[in-house]
C-alpha cells in the first residue's frame, strides 16, 4: 500500500563513526574536518524514492506529478522535487502507515551509506559505472573511464551497499533533514524539516547520473 512494503526497509542499528574525510583524501573539500559521531538506532528505505511511489503521494493530494524529464517514471528515482516537497510527502507517509516517517540526517545518511566502511566509497578506494550510475568520463584515484548514460536508472540497477542500501552513490541528488553547516558544529545531527520559517540551505548527498 502506497507503494511501499515493509520489506522495502532496512533497519540500521546505529553507532559512533567518523564522520568526514581524513586530509590525505583526494578531492575532499576544506570543511570537511573528521568527527566522531554518535547515531541512534533508525530505518530507512533501500532505495531512493520512486516516481511509483510518489505519484500515488500527488495524486491523493492533488499535487502536480513532478516531470521525469522524458526518461521513465515507475522504478527510477523521482526528481525535480523540492526539499519541501520530500518532507511534504514524509508527513502524508507517516499519517498513512503510523509510522514516523522523516528524511534522514545528513549524519545519518553518511553513517548508512558507508555502511562501515571508511573509504571514499563503500565500494573502496575507487568506484566504477558497473557499481553506480555517474558520468564514467570523470575518474578518481587512477579508476578506469566508464559509461555515461545521461539520465537516471532504476533504483535497483547497481548493486547494494553491504547494508543492503542502493544508489548511495550516484543516479541523483538525495534530500537529508539537515540544514548545511560548513563547520559542522552539530546541525548535522539534526533534522529540521518542521522549521519551515527556516530559509538556510538543506543539505543534498550522493552525487548523481551527471
């Protein structure tokens, strides 16, 4: 119902980890300062969420269906959705299944998508088009040139993360609670998708198909 199962979540326990890249990183941005981190236990989808999803959101409520720029909808990951948005449709979700139903943190999103691991990549030190959908013209640390596909692909495409996540990297821009920080001084532990009165930038993760 609402186009979504209980199978379609993954429970992560939660933990402390450090959060941001060490300074021998290649690319890292200057704000980037590591810092230990403590999660709590939460849940999260498995993959982005769908055009099949949300649609079913904008059509009880009578939003307009956000376009898929020509590519498909169903099983690729919905875009051209504002923040707002995204938290519009948590607030319908949770009514509807009981549950509470937020985006997550942007120290909740990191902790997921590297699920453990500690390198750029939950994939390792380098990451390839067969593993993510980017534009493979654009390597990193020595990788090898890939494809460049010019558009979203289905959720389930690429393999999932070792938590059983996908599209953690890559495919598109994915919407967290938090509002951005440079210095990450503890907002990044905080969900501020109630404040609406709030304008600061939100933060996005996980690079995308360009």
């Amino acid at each position: 119902k609402y186009g979504l199962r209980e199978s379609d979540w993954v429970s992560i326990t939660g933990g402390n980890y450090i959060m941001g890249s060490p300074a021998s990183e290649i690319g890292r941005f200057e704000n980037e300062q590591q810092h230990e981190v403590e999660i709590g236990r939460f849940e999260m989808l498995k993959t982005p969420v769908t055009f099949a999803m949300f649609d079913i959101f904008c059509d009880e409520v009578r939003h307009t269906r956000p376009p898929d720029d020509t590519w498909g909808r169903e099983n690729r990951p919905v875009i051209n959705v504002t923040y707002w948005s995204a938290t519009e449709y948590c607030h319908w979700l949770s009514k509807r299944t009981s549950n509470k139903i937020r985006l997550p943190t942007e120290a909740e999103w990191e902790f997921a998508c590297r699920a453990g691991t500690s390198t750029p990549f939950w994939t390792g030190e380098t990451i390839t088009t067969e593993q993510a959908n980017f534009d493979g013209n654009y390597t990193y640390s020595g990788s090898q040139k890939g494809v460049s596909r010019g558009q979203t692909t289905p959720v389930d495409q690429f393999p999932a993360n070792p938590w059983g996540l996908h599209d953690m990297h890559g495919n598109v821009w994915e919407w967290c609670g938090s509002v951005f920080d440079e210095n990450y001084g503890g907002l990044e532990l905080l969900s501020a998708e109630t404040l609406q009165d709030d304008l600061r930038e939100r933060i996005v993760r996980g690079g995308a198909w360009h």
